[in-house]
C-alpha cells in the first residue's frame, strides 16, 4: 500500500487527514508524481525516508500519522502540522513530528499535493519554511516555487530549497539518530519553461548535498575530513518533457549526473 488516508474537512481553517502519505517540511517532497517537473523524485529533499530500512523507515517518502492543515487570509496562508510514527527503536520512541507554514503571494494554491509544473495555468509565487524532527533529528529548511507567464510562447517555472539536517552528536541518548544521519545542507533548483502551444518543457534541474560531520557522527572512515568527501554529492541533468495529454498521460526524455566522492586508496 503505497497511500491510503481519511481526510475529513471541518472548516477551511482545518481540515485532519489521517493514514499513509507522504510526508515532508518541504514543498518539493510533497508534490504529487504525475505533476513533477523533471521525471522523478529529486535525491535530497527527503533523502532519509525513501524506504524501510532508511533511518525514518518510510515508505517511498510516506508515514502513518495524523496531519492538520488549514488556511487563513483568504486563502493565501497554509499550515501544516502533523505527528507520524517515524523510526521505532522501542515501542516507547516519540513521535515524528513535521511542520510546515507557506505563503502564496498570488493565486491561492490548495491542492494537497503541490505541482512541480502548473503548465501555463494560473500565476503562482509560494515562499515556504518547515520542520521535521525525531529523538535527535531535526532538520529545518525552507522553498520557493514560482510559477509564472513569461512571454507569449509560455511559463517559467522554478523550483528552490535549501535544508539544513542532523542526527545529533550522542551516541549514549536514547533514540539516537547520530550514526544514521550526519550533519549536512542540502540544496535544490529546478527551472523549465512550458511553450504552451506545443505543449514541450525543457528543463534543467541541480541538487547538492554536503556533508559536515560532527565527529560522533563519523564511521567507516579515519576521520572527518575524509568521511565528509565520500559521503557528500550532487546530481546535474535535464530533460524535455511532452505534455500531450496533461498531467494525465505524457512523454518525458531526461539526462542526470551523479557525482559523489571517493575514498583515495
């Protein structure tokens, strides 16, 4: 079961969904699959939460739990609050908790799925900030998303992040996250302009992901230094995209590197 949620709507202030779905502090790991700029998932907006045995123990980006989201001054500020079950090292480990406020300076956007693309329709410009934390994990960032008619052939649209992360430094407090998830930044930008009439997207799309290790947090390697080369890496490509038919049926060509140290020996 990859989503599977209740969501029940008590006022526009708030409205509960309760159940497996996706989960992030961040717009881009909370857009939906069929509507991504590039063709699939960017690596480092939620890089600890893919799977199972990732350290939050996700499920393809989603977590049980229960999440709260409402909107107020006319619908251009969001909130979400929501507390998920996260990694269980006991049946007494607290809860994840995720957090995440935005606000949209022009049309509101409401889709509990955000798009990574809106394909010329509507004018939107989204500054986010978010939290998600556990035990001794936290990690805290905050996104842009502008998506806007620029010229007569189409739209632009850009996509930025930047997150900062840790698992914390003991290694003796119970549920501890210092040896999973090592000190780093992590940085998104993705840009594509749809030409409307043809219905192609060109696009290119950057991450980078750099590791500042505390020294309780380094393992598998002689010393910080070291331990903060091979584990850091970023990802580079493009693509044209064909939407044809939507978000609902469409043809995607893409090219990604990824670059990633070393050890010397």
């Amino acid at each position: 079961i990859l989503d599977c949620q209740y969501e029940h709507k008590f006022s526009t202030a708030l409205t509960l969904i309760s159940g497996m779905q996706l989960v992030s502090h961040n717009r881009n790991g909370l857009q939906g699959a069929a509507s991504l700029l590039a063709n699939d998932f960017t690596f480092f907006q939620y890089p600890y939460n893919l799977f199972s045995n990732s350290p939050l123990q996700g499920n393809f980006g989603r977590d049980l739990g229960v999440n709260a989201r409402g909107y107020f001054l006319s619908n251009k500020l969001e909130y979400r609050i929501g507390v998920f079950t996260g990694r269980r090292f006991t049946d007494n480990s607290p809860l994840r908790t995720v957090g995440r406020i935005v606000y949209n300076f022009l049309d509101a956007d409401k889709n509990y799925y955000y798009s990574g693309t809106n394909l010329g329709n509507g004018k939107t410009i989204s500054l986010g900030a978010g939290f998600d934390v556990q035990g001794t994990y936290s990690n805290v960032g905050t996104d842009l998303f502008v998506d806007m008619p620029v010229g007569n052939p189409g739209s632009i649209t850009v996509s930025a992040a930047f997150s900062y992360m840790t698992g914390g430094n003991s290694l003796t407090t119970p549920n501890s996250f210092a040896l999973m998830i090592p000190k780093q930044t992590t940085q998104l930008l993705e840009v594509g302009y749809y030409f409307k009439d043809i219905k192609l997207q060109p696009y290119i799309r950057y991450e980078n992901q750099s590791i500042t290790a505390d020294a309780n947090q380094v393992h598998n390697a002689p010393d910080a230094n070291t331990f903060n080369k091979i584990n850091s890496s970023s990802v580079f490509g493009g693509g044209l995209n064909y939407f044809f038919n939507g978000y609902g049926t469409n043809l995607r060509l893409s090219y990604t590197s990824f670059t990633k140290g070393v050890l010397n020996t």
